[in-house]
C-alpha cells in the first residue's frame, strides 16, 4: 500500500512532556526509522547521546531516524522529509504548544507523499486542569484535545490515585486516556501496527506488559466505512487498530482507528484481508471484535 | 560652512518655537531653525533659496511598515484603490474581477518565458460582493503559465489551475480548511492561510528568500519613502539573518540611499537568551541609517481573518476565538529577559484579549526587572479599551495604533467582525491621548498603502471606504495627528531625542511640501503633495526618485 509515510502529530501545551515523548519513542524505534519534526522555539530538544551527527537544522539520530526544526514553513520542512533517501517508517510532528494539533495535521496531509496516522496529544496530570481553566488558555486546551485520538496522561505519579481519576475523568469525554510515565507507551500504539523497514508488514503482538493485540488474518469482504465507525465504539476498548480490507466488492482498502477516530483510503496494493487492534490489556474485547469482521 | 534654508513655512512640531522661516544646516545636522538673521549669527554661511516656496516638516516617520512593500512593486498591483509605485506612477484601482484580469493579461504579455510565472498582489475581492475569486478566472489571463495573486490583507492567495498542477493539489480528496473545493471536488483555487499558501507561493514567483531579504526591494522602498516624505522607516519583522543584515547595511550606507530604516528582529526559533543574545549583536551593528537591535513578537492574529484574540463577546459573526501565536510562558519569558538586558520590545497584539495577556506579562516582568524609560510598544492594538490604555500609561508602554485599517476595512468591521460598537472604538487615537500614552499611527506597509500623511487623515477624519464616520469622538485634531507621524512614531523607537521635529542638534531630515498641512484642511490632508525629502541634509526630489 502506498498512502505515503504515516504521519502523527503530538500535540499539547508547554510542558505536557512532548519532547520526553519523542525522545523516548526515538530510543525505543526498533528498527523504525522515525523522523522527527519540532516547532517549538529554541534548540532542539533531542537528548545527545542519540545525536550521531548534524547536518545544518538536521540532526541524524541512532536507528537511522532523523530530527529536524521547522519556523513557519512547515511545508518546506514536509517537503525535504519526503525526499529523504531511504524514506523514513513515520513522520512524528511535535505541534507548538498553542498549535492546534488537527490544523498541523492537516496541513501536513497536503504534501503529497504523506498520509494523516492520528493525532496523540499529551495532558501533564498535574497541570491540565490548571490550565483549562486558564481565562487566556483554557479554549486552547480544550480544542487541542478535541483534536486528540488518544491523550496521553503524562506524569500520573506526580498526582494521587484520586486527583488522576478526577482528571481522567474530565479527559475521557475527548478521547481514551493512557497513563504515560516518562512517555512510557509502546510504540504500536502511539504510531500504529507496523514494523521497521516494511511498512507492509504487521508487526507481531506487542510485547509491553499493559497493552494487548488481536490479529485477524483471512478476513472476508466487509463494509468498510461501516466497520471502521464500528471499531471506535469506546466498548470495544480499540486504542489503535489498522488493517487491510476487501470491500464486498472486492476493492483493497485501508482502514485506521485511533481512539474514537476513523479514517479509511483506498489502498494501491498489498495483501487484504488482515486487521490488527491494540487495546490495554483485560480491557480489549477480542471476542466483540471478531463478530463484527465475521 | 553653514547652509541656510529658506522656507514658506517651517513646521518644527518644537513647542517652544513651533514656526520658522529659515533652518541652518551642517554635517547632516539642525545647526538652528528660526529667522535669517537669527541664523546668520552662527556665521559664514550660504543661504539656498530652492525651497522658498515650499512647506518644511520634520521628515516623517513611519513606525511600522515592512520594506517588502519595496518588493512588491516589482509584481502586478491588482488592487482595488489607485496606488502610487516607486517610480510615481498612480496604478488605478482594478474595480471588478475583469478589470484584475484585464491587468493580468497586460502583465503577461510583458513576460517572455511562457514559463515565467505571473505574480501579483493587494487583491481585495471583499469589494467584489460575494463572488470569490476562482481558478477559472485566473486561467482568463494565462492556462499554460502559473499565476499566483495575493491579498491584500497578505492571508491568502488565489492561483489558477496551471499552479495548482504544480503544487501537486490539483486533485481530489484535499481535505484542509483554508483550501475550498469547487462543485467538482477540485480546489478552487483560493489557498488561505501560510500552510496552503506555502505549498503553492514559490510556484508562483512568490519565492521566500526574495521575500526576506531582496536588495531591489529595499531600494524600492527608498524611493517610496522619499514621494510620502518619510526620513526614517520602521520595517517590523525581519527574521534578519546575517547575509540580509550585510545586504541592508550596504545598501543603506550609499550616499544616495534616501531613509533610516529600523528593522526589527522578529522571534522565529530563537527564545529566552538567545533572542536577547541576538539582539544585542545586531544593536551592536547599527548604523545611522540602519538601526538594529529592537524586538518584535507577535501574539495574536488579525481581526479580519478571525484569528485575532478576543475577550467576551468574542466575534460579532460568532467565529470562533482566534489563535496564540506565542504561548503566554514564552511570552513573559522574552519580556523577564529583555528587561533585564535592556533590549526594546515591541508586540503585535490585534484583539483586545491579546492586548491584556501582554499587559500582564509585562506588568509581572516589570516587577522582577524595573526599566524605568523601556518603551515596550503594542503594535497594531485595534480593539483596546480605556482601561487598557490606563494600564499602558501606568506601566509606561507605548502604542502604535492602525487607523488605516478604518479606512480599508472599517465597514467590514461594522458588519461582521467586532460589530458597530467595538468597530467604533477601534484605533481610538483620542482615548490613548486622553490616558497619556505616547502614541505612534502606522500604516503596516504593503497591507495598506505607505504615507504618513494619508494615515493623518485617516486617524483625524476616521472615515471608511464607503463613507461611513466611524467613532466621532475618538477623532484627533491635525496639529496632534502631525505630531504623531513625527515625534509620537519616533518616541517608539527611542529616536525622539535625534529625529521627530526641527530644532538644533537634530538630523537635518524634512519632509519637503508642496502644501501647507495646516492651512489645506483636514478633509485634504492626505491631498498635500509632498516634493520629496531632505534626509541627514541629503536632498531628494520625488521626481528624481
């Protein structure tokens, strides 16, 4: 399938953890060659031990991922990302943090050579509530969140058990919530099932101890569009789910949830008939899932 | 040896002596203003009778206009109001979307390269009803050649169908909120915004790196600063990398070189230290006619394109809230750093929300790191209430108002984007008077037409495009509004004590008038013609510009 390098946008305000995240998800690529858009002001934000060289307001990083600053010109930036030889697995852009994550992503899809994988935007527990009922930037919380397919919930040890359920609570109404210690999420989850050099492939089951996958092999022609609004109902408890699908009429296409979003493209080649879910562990239902596709 | 001016009239805007006859000059500098016979007490000196009959100002001072205006005159000008280029032609306004066309086909045919793409700019199709401008329509003037046409307001850009081929969105499925699609799921060509705009703008010759730092462009600007009579020129927001830098200081170092430019450096992935750091080399590089060392950020958006911050009740169209462009952290952060370095800060807020997000940091960093004369500045500013401009007073910020705007705008103010009220308490030149804030008039150069005067007019009659008199009472007097376009723009950028008005050990800067501004009335004040300018006692007729 060639819908372009999947592209995800993180999201959130000053000091949610953005840049822990993407330091964190660089060091655990695992054979994904990440790269790595940042806009905010000052240097970049990349630990050093992962720098292995620097070309102008590019830094190469370990695992063959790249990072690069853009100012204004987002569009230039996307550009030069495209026509890096070999490409990257998945573009991540940390959004400012008064950027609106859904108007990045949108302008990112623009480029050709680049396809919309979700947006992820990030809630430090300690200050999120603070902060949505700031008088000056409490509107743009809250639209940043309603941008989210998924929120991270960073630094949920800093709180107690009772602060984090209240605000736990007051994120769920836009999208499901994950603790994320230090950025702690596993990759198959923030970036979608997919493995290293191939994108075409899926990767196996996830090997962190929280999160659990269902793998559906063989499938046979479905409504698409149908089944993918079927797959964000919050029951179901799909955090991520990615597959390849025949229509009933027998046309490929390419579905994709994350959290309570959807999209589905048509998909140029590729094996169909697959589909993958990640969902936290116990809470994934398998079973549901299967009677959907079936 | 001295030269002594002979004048009709000298308007020094120096209290003490506000009318002369004559004015002494040596080394680039006021040596005197006052009768011959006081002046000839200095010693030798050559009386030059040239300007008998004219009218003598300081040279004007533009406080924030951006000298890509200079840049822009070298595309097609497809405006809806006649506008002046550098070399004194008078563009006539393009009326209707035929007449743009008409104007495109013209330009066209002067490019030889089928290849060469048509750029042109200041269009305003708010005049045209409800009809936007298409791709089609563009196609009228060129298929096979991209042409890119820029707004007025510099927030979008229309194309036509040959350069959305080339920036690869001539297809279905484009999915992006500044990018309408037609009936048949096409673009149509309008591209709002800087991520829409960006991905066609170099296919149509809008190309960044002239548009940073363009050495004819600069030139350009020159020439129009000498036909409006302006000595000194703010150009707010330059990101100032070193080879502009170079390129700005040689340029304006020529002896023929007419004007003072004050470029401001904008933050665009610098913060905190590094900014100040940046500031204080480039304060280091200044020259008389290219001073450096002042910052500019932006924190809010623009009115009419809805992505201005604004408090309760928000939009009169019920658009949502606009965007920060800075988070309000790095704001005060910037301010903490800039005080205690001693580094000028000026701000672009243009919703009110805005403006007191800014009057909070500052008041909080004022408090960690005192600055008794800092002058930090709000440029543009337009919804500010009394008591805002009470707290600018109080913690002594200036003010850059936008009375242009009124003029271009203010009936799309009215009717869809703040409403009657709001829209005629907007630029309130009379309220920050009243409060005591130092105040400067600008004309945001090229979003509105260069011309301290035609802002004069605008700030003392408060009059639309359609004739409407929006907000009588914040209406000022000529007398104030001349003051303003001298010493008032040249307090913000702390060249009060060296420009601003005519009086000895000044800059020998005039603005050389045909008209006596105080006598031709204020209805005909932006009809005063100006003959050009003197600059640090350079003489530059507009007709040799």
């Amino acid at each position: 399938m060639s819908r372009g390098i999947p592209v995800t946008v993180i999201g959130g305000y000053l000091g949610a953890g953005k840049t822990t995240l993407v330091n964190h998800l660089l060091r655990e690529s695992r054979g994904r060659r990440l790269a790595v858009l940042v806009n905010d002001f000052g240097a970049l934000p990349i630990d050093a031990d992962l720098i292995e060289g620097r070309e102008g307001d590019t830094l190469a990083i370990a695992g063959g991922c790249v990072c690069c600053s853009f100012g204004s010109d987002l569009v230039a930036a996307l550009r030069q990302i495209a026509g890096r030889d070999p490409a990257p697995d998945h573009l991540l852009i940390e959004a400012s943090g008064v950027a609106l994550p859904a108007a990045v992503a949108a302008a990112a899809t623009l480029v050709p050579g680049f396809a919309n994988d979700g947006i992820v935007v990030l809630a430090d527990a300690e200050t999120v509530r603070g902060r949505a009922a700031d008088r000056y930037l409490g509107d743009t919380i809250e639209r940043q969140l309603r941008d989210a397919g998924l929120i991270l919930l960073t630094k949920p040890d800093l709180v107690d058990t009772s602060e984090r359920a209240a605000t736990r609570g007051c994120l769920e109404q836009f999208a499901p919530v994950l603790d994320a210690e230090r950025g702690d999420v596993p990759l198959d989850v923030l970036l979608g099932p997919g493995s290293g050099r191939s994108r075409h492939a899926f990767a196996g089951p996830t090997e962190h101890p929280d999160y659990e996958t269902a793998l559906f092999e063989n499938l046979p022609g479905v409504d698409v569009e149908r089944l993918a609004l079927a797959l964000t109902d919050p029951a179901l408890g799909i955090l991520r789910a990615k597959g390849i699908l025949h229509e009933r009429s027998g046309a490929a296409r390419v579905l994709q949830v994350v959290g309570r979003r959807s999209e589905v493209t048509d998909a140029s080649s590729g094996a169909a008939g697959r589909l993958v879910c990640i969902g936290l562990r116990g809470t994934l239902r398998r079973e549901d899932i299967g009677s959907l596709i079936a | 040896m001295n030269v002594i001016y002979a004048a009709r009239r000298i308007l020094t805007m120096n209290p003490a002596r506000p009318e002369a006859t004559h004015v002494a000059v040596r080394d680039g500098r006021i040596v005197g203003a006052g009768s011959l016979k006081e002046l000839a007490g200095w010693g030798k000196h050559e009386l030059d009778e040239r300007f008998a009959d004219k009218v003598l100002m300081p040279g004007l001072v533009e406080g924030h206009s951006h000298a890509m205006e200079g840049t822009f005159w070298r595309y097609a000008y497809v405006g809806y109001f006649d506008r002046m280029d550098p070399s004194g032609k008078v563009w006539p306004g393009a009326k209707s979307i035929d007449e743009v066309i008409a104007r495109l086909r013209e330009a066209a045919a002067g490019l030889a390269d089928p290849a060469t793409p048509l750029s042109a700019w200041s269009l305003d199709p708010i005049y045209f009803g409800e009809r936007r401008v298409s791709r089609e329509d563009l196609d009228r003037a060129g298929r096979e050649r991209a042409i890119g046409v820029l707004h007025a307001s510099g927030h979008i850009l229309n194309v036509n169908t040959k350069a959305l081929e080339l920036a690869g969105l001539l297809r279905k499925g484009v999915s992006h909120p500044g990018i309408p699609l037609g009936a048949d799921g096409l673009p149509t060509g309008e591209l709002k915004g800087p991520d829409p705009m960006m991905m066609a703008s170099a296919h149509v010759g809008f190309d960044r790196e002239v548009l940073a730092a363009d050495e004819l462009g600069l030139r350009y600007f020159g020439k129009l600063c000498v036909r409006k009579g302006v000595t000194t020129a703010a150009d707010l927001a330059n990101l100032l990398p070193d080879d502009a830098v170079a390129m700005m200081l040689r340029v304006a170092s020529e002896d023929s070189y007419p004007a003072r430019i004050v470029s401001l450096l904008r933050l665009q992935l610098l913060s905190g230290q590094a900014l100040v750091d940046r500031a204080l080399a480039l304060r280091a590089k200044s020259t008389d006619r290219l001073r450096l060392g002042i910052v500019k950020l932006v924190a809010d958006g623009s009115i009419q394109g809805f992505s201005a911050r604004l408090r309760f009740p928000g939009y009169y169209n019920g658009s949502p809230n606009g965007l920060w462009y800075i988070p309000p952290e790095t704001l005060r952060e910037a301010y903490r750093l800039a005080l205690a370095h001693g580094v000028q800060v000026h701000t672009h807020t243009n919703g009110d929300e805005a403006t007191e997000l800014v009057l909070d940091c500052v008041e909080e960093a004022l408090r960690a790191h005192p600055w008794p004369d800092h002058r930090f500045t709000f440029q543009h500013c337009q919804l500010a209430d009394a008591a805002q401009f009470r707290r600018m007073k109080a913690l002594g910020m200036c003010v850059n108002l936008f009375p242009n705007h009124h003029y271009y705008w203010g009936d799309q103010h009215y009717a869809m984007t703040v409403g009657p009220e709001r829209a005629e308490r907007m630029n309130p030149c009379a309220t920050a008077l009243a409060a005591g804030v130092p105040f400067a008039i600008h004309s945001d150069a090229p979003v509105t037409p260069l011309g301290p005067l035609f802002t004069a007019w605008c700030a003392i009659n408060r009059r639309t495009a359609s004739g409407r008199v929006l907000g009588e009472a914040e209406k000022i007097d000529v007398a104030t509004a001349l003051r303003t376009i001298t010493l008032g723009a040249a307090y913000t950028l702390k060249l009060d004590g060296e420009v601003g008005s005519i009086e000895c050990g000044k800059r020998a800067d005039f603005a050389v008038l045909e008209d006596d501004p105080l006598q031709i009335g204020p209805e005909r004040l932006k009809d005063v013609r100006v003959w050009g300018t003197v600059q640090g006692a350079r003489i530059f007729p507009a007709n040799g510009a």
